[in-house]
C-alpha cells in the first residue's frame, strides 16, 4: 500500500510531506489498518469559512483512491495514529 499525507497550515504555515510504501515496513499491517479505518471514516469537514487560525489541513491519499481531507483540531483517534506514525512525529 503507498501512503501520501500531506499537512498544510500551521502557526508558520509550513507543508510537511511523507510517502510511504508498507509493503516492507515491520509496522505494516498497523498503517494499512489506520489507513483504511480513515478512509472508511465520514466526511466532516466543515463548511467554508474562517476556519481555525492556524489549524493543520492534511490531505491522504491511499494507493490511486481519491484524496481524503481533514482538518486539526478534532482529529479522531485513527487519523492522529496515522499521522503520527507517517509523519514520524507526535503532538
């Protein structure tokens, strides 16, 4: 499975941007499960506005399926697992 998460946004407004391929990684069958359990996870993003000043927005994208975006604050406990694990940083 190749993984592409992409975080934007942010107090300094930096993009941050990691590929992964599972298939030889030793944790490979916890990002695919993370993986499918945010993409399998209900659209919430909220409507256009102003937003949250300086909220992170991540777009994952999964193989060649369509993008999935969400937003910080309130990410659920899948999407924070997996971008701590993609990204290779915690919060």
């Amino acid at each position: 499975m190749r993984i592409r998460l992409i975080r934007e946004g942010g107090l300094l407004g930096m993009t941050r941007r990691a590929d992964v391929d599972t298939l030889e990684r030793p944790d490979r069958a916890e990002l695919e499960r993370l993986a499918h359990e945010v993409l399998a996870e209900p659209d919430d993003r909220p409507p256009a506005g102003p937003g949250v000043p300086d909220a992170y927005h991540y777009t994952l994208t999964v193989d060649d399926r369509p993008p999935v975006e969400f937003t910080d604050p309130g990410l659920t406990e899948s999407r924070l697992q997996l971008v701590e694990q993609v990204l290779g940083e915690g919060f």
